[in-house]
C-alpha cells in the first residue's frame, strides 16, 4: 500500500515538473510567432508595392493603347482623303493628305518603340511576339502608302509629259502659214482657249467660254468617227448586211418604222449611219446633270458651286487616260456612264456576232472595264462626251440640245453637211451628231446627212 502510494506520488511529480519547462516552450513558440507575423507583413507590403507597380504598368499600357487606336483613326481619316483627292485629282490635296497619313505612321512608329520600351522594362519573354504584331498591323499602310506615291509620280509625269505636247503643238499650229487666213485664225483661237485653262486657279465666270464648248464638241465628233470606223470595220469582218443595217439606223433616227429607200445612204457612207447611231445612244439623257443615273438636284441647290466643281472636274480629269481611270476607281460616276452606254450601244446580238461571245457584257455587268480595243475606242468616246457634259453645266445657261429632224429645210446657221454640199434642193436625211445653242446666242452646228427631197 505505501509503496503503491509512493509510486502514486513519484508518478505525479515526474508528471508536474516537466510543466515549466513547457511554459518556457511556450513561450518560445510565441517569440517565433511574433516573427512569423512580421515576416508576414514585409511579405504583404512587398505584394502591395508590386500590385501598386502592376497597376500603374498597366494604367500605362491602357494609356498607350488608347493613343495607338487614336493615331490609326487619325491614319484612316487621313488615308480616306487622301482617296479622294484621287478623284476629282486635286494635287494640293493629295500632298496634304499624303504629309498626314505620313505624320500619323511616324507617330505609330513612335508608340511602337515606346512600347517596346516598356516590354523590355517587364521581360523580353513577349516582346519576341508584340513587335512583329505591330509590324503587321502597319506593313499594309505602308504598302499602300508606297503605292499611292508612286501613283503620284507617275500622274504628276503625265501632267509634265503633256504640257511638253500642248507647248509643242502650239509652236507647231503658230506658224502653219499654208493654211488660209481664217482657218488658221480660228485654229489659233482654240489653241490659246486651251490654253487658257492650263492654270488650276480659272474662275467659273472666266473658264466656260463658247471656244471651249466647241473644242470640246470637236473632240467628240473626232473620236466617234474614229469608233463608227471601227464599228463599220468589224460588222464587215462578221460579214453583216450592211445596206440591212443603214436602213434600220436611218429608219431609228427617224422615229418610224417605215421602209427607207436604199439610196437615202451614197455609196461608202454607211459609217456616217453608224454616227448617228452612237450619237443619239450617247447624248440620251444629256440634259441631265448625272444623264439621269442618279435624281440629284445639285445644279439647282446650289447652282454657282455645282459649275465650279464641274470646271474643277474637267481640268482634273482631261489629261486622264480612260482605261487608266477606270483600273483605279472602275465605279466612279463616269465608270457607271461608260457601262451604261456599252450596254446600250451594243446590243446582246451584236457583240455575240461581232466577237463570238458575250464576254465583254459579263465583265461590264459584273461591274468591270474590258481591256479590249473595241471597248478603249469606246472609253474614248465616253471621255469626250463626259468632258463635254462637265464643261456644258460649268456655263450659265446651260447650253440646249438640238438635232436636225428628218425631212427638215438646211439651215446653214444652224446645221452643217457631213458630207460636200450636194447643193440645192436638198434636206436632212437623218442626223449624224447634235448641236447646242449657248446663253450669249452662240451655236455650235449640228451635223446631218443631206439627200434629195426626192428620196424622202
């Protein structure tokens, strides 16, 4: 018993005084967390500073984003005007243009760069992968601006090209002395008219001047006989009846369907027939502002700036090679006026019998331009008539329209004989091109083909 008691005891206090030591165990682990609690804290303060580092990196990064959106719309306004000073051609414009979206790449050049800067200050693990990103976003705007310069170049020595041929041809037509006193007079005349419109800075009330107008209506009546000899040319080669086709034409041009005799056309004047055809297909809608492709009301909204920008338009556009034109902006409102009379002028039947099929009216359908001979002679019509339109609505009034009618008296005022003068006795047969009547009373003949009232 007592020597249970005292193992009793001897137990308790083996068990007791072990209890200090533990306190001072204790008390050591509440030292090492009071460490722990501050190492925590330097831990959460170093997080906190790189948080604050971060956010302030990427309030950057927003920041020179925003600048990098901000400067490609700058680039896109720009290059948009710089299109547009394409056409109409407005060289000051396209140099304005041109220095911006130059300004708006040298200042994405710079964001690049600084954010390159900025990757490098992060780590060099992207930048492998952001600098050739930025690289593709402005590679294209290069290449287009590249494009556009040269462009530029190119129209600027087609411009010193032509003015070369204007100086030259003028020496040339000074001294033709072989010609008669009057002829020649009147060939110096138009010389200096043309001229006279060389400059960029003309004012609408001196530009429009009846020389003009008739310079202008001279080079359509060049250019459709160029293309009626063409046409005639080609309808041989497909081994048309020709006598079938003038009797058809001329019966047209008068309204009625009528038989017409054989003889109304002389012999190896069918072309002037082919005149008259394209004539009447190409003027249609002449009066109109747009040859009615559009309802626009301009030239009477606002009549003074609607002839300003005509003039503009005609000093812009009459060195332009056609074809040329249309490669660059096959839509413009002359690329619709070109499809709109191919497709009147040549009739399915017609182009499939005189090429053999009908790929020229699927290109021009689908909203393109042929390179072919027959459409470029064409195109040359289509620019004569188009400038002649531009220079017609940049005069005040607006010149009218009239035709010599079938069966009417010569009126040599008003008219001239396509052919010699057959003499007396004689009246128009069908028309071969119009004729206008300007504001100040002056006239610029119309065309016909004369027969003997007999033959009517």
């Amino acid at each position: 018993m007592a020597s249970n008691f005292s193992h009793l005891i001897h137990r308790v206090t083996a068990s007791c005084l072990p209890h200090p030591l533990a306190s001072a165990a204790n008390f050591t682990d509440d030292a090492s967390g009071e460490e722990d609690i501050d190492v925590y804290n330097e831990e959460e303060e170093e997080e906190e500073e790189e948080y604050s580092v971060r956010t302030t990196r990427e309030m950057e990064m927003v920041m020179l984003m925003g600048e990098v959106f901000a400067t490609v719309s700058s680039m896109k306004a720009a290059y948009v005007s710089l299109q547009q000073a394409h056409y109409p051609w407005d060289a000051d414009n396209t140099r304005l243009s041109d220095v911006a979206v130059v300004a708006e790449l040298r200042k994405l050049g710079v964001l690049r760069e600084k954010f390159r800067r900025s990757v490098e200050r992060v780590g060099g693990g992207n930048r492998r992968v952001t600098a050739p990103m930025m690289k593709e976003v402005v590679a294209p705007y290069e290449v287009a601006l590249e494009k556009l310069k040269m462009e530029v170049k190119n129209k600027e020595a087609e411009v010193d090209n032509l003015r070369e041929k204007l100086k030259t041809a003028t020496t040339v037509n000074g001294g033709g002395g072989r010609k008669s006193r009057s002829r020649s007079h009147q060939s110096k005349r138009r010389v200096s008219c043309s001229s006279q419109f060389q400059g960029p800075c003309v004012s609408p009330a001196a530009m429009a001047v009846p020389e003009l107008f008739e310079i202008c209506m001279n080079s359509v009546k060049d250019e459709l006989k160029s293309f009626a000899s063409l046409l005639l040319s080609l309808m041989k080669a497909a081994h048309w009846d020709i006598t079938a086709t003038v009797k058809s034409i001329t019966a047209s041009s008068a309204g009625t369907n009528a038989p017409v005799r054989d003889s109304i056309v002389g012999r190896n004047h069918a072309k002037y027939s082919l005149e008259s055809y394209v004539n009447r297909k190409i003027f249609q809608g002449f009066d109109h502002e747009t040859f009615y492709m559009e309802g626009s009301l301009s030239s009477l909204l606002n009549p003074n700036q609607f002839r300003s920008e005509c003039f503009t338009q005609y000093s812009d556009m009459k060195s332009m090679d056609p074809m040329e034109l249309l490669a660059i902006l096959p839509t413009c409102q002359f690329g619709k006026f070109c499809s709109k009379k191919y497709l009147s002028i040549v009739h399915p039947k017609m182009e499939e019998s005189l090429f053999g099929d009908l790929e020229q009216r699927r290109q021009v359908l689908a909203g393109n331009h042929p390179r072919s001979r027959f459409y470029g002679e064409l195109l040359k019509v289509a620019k004569a008539v188009w400038l002649l339109h531009l220079v017609a609505f940049s005069l005040d009034p607006l010149p009218s329209i009239f035709e010599g009618s079938r069966g009417a008296d010569f009126h040599p005022e008003y008219m001239e004989s396509a052919v010699r003068f057959p003499g007396a006795g004689h009246v128009v047969g069908f028309p071969v091109s119009p004729g206008f009547k300007l504001g100040n009373g002056y006239i610029v003949k119309a065309r016909v083909y004369l027969v003997p009232k007999t033959e009517l």
